[in-house]
C-alpha cells in the first residue's frame, strides 16, 4: 500500500516519540543527546526524516539532524 505524505508525516513524528500538529503545522520533539526540546515546522523535512527510516532506520535519525535546523524551545 502506498502511504500518503501525511502518512509518512506522522510515521515520522511517531518515531520522534511526538505528535505533528496540524494545527500548528508543527512537531515538537526531544532529542535525549542534548536533553532539549526542538520544534521541526516543515512537512519537508518530516518527509525526508520518513525516507531515511526506510533506509537506515539505526541512523536516521542522526542523519536527519545534520541536514536539518530546527529551533531549540526556551526552557
């Protein structure tokens, strides 16, 4: 079955132990290295964090990271 890109987007969020928020367009998720919250605001690169799990499920997750920028939330 072909998954839909809200499929993949959740999927993504899921494995980041979050949730995206349509409203917000937004998935706020915590990485453990740095013991701090960081909020994604781009379906994008929910997407491509999806197509690295496919791939390499080990890694993904810190490959997503290099590519990407997202905001740290203030304490």
């Amino acid at each position: 079955m072909t998954k839909t890109n809200e499929d993949k987007i959740s999927i993504a969020a899921q494995f980041l132990f979050s949730k995206w928020n349509e409203k917000s367009q937004s998935c706020i998720y915590r990485d453990d290295a740095t013991d701090k919250d960081y909020v994604c605001n781009s379906k994008a690169e929910m997407i491509d964090l999806y197509d690295l799990i496919k791939k390499c499920s080990q890694d993904a997750f810190n490959q997503w990271c290099v590519q990407t920028t997202h905001d740290e939330i203030a304490d």
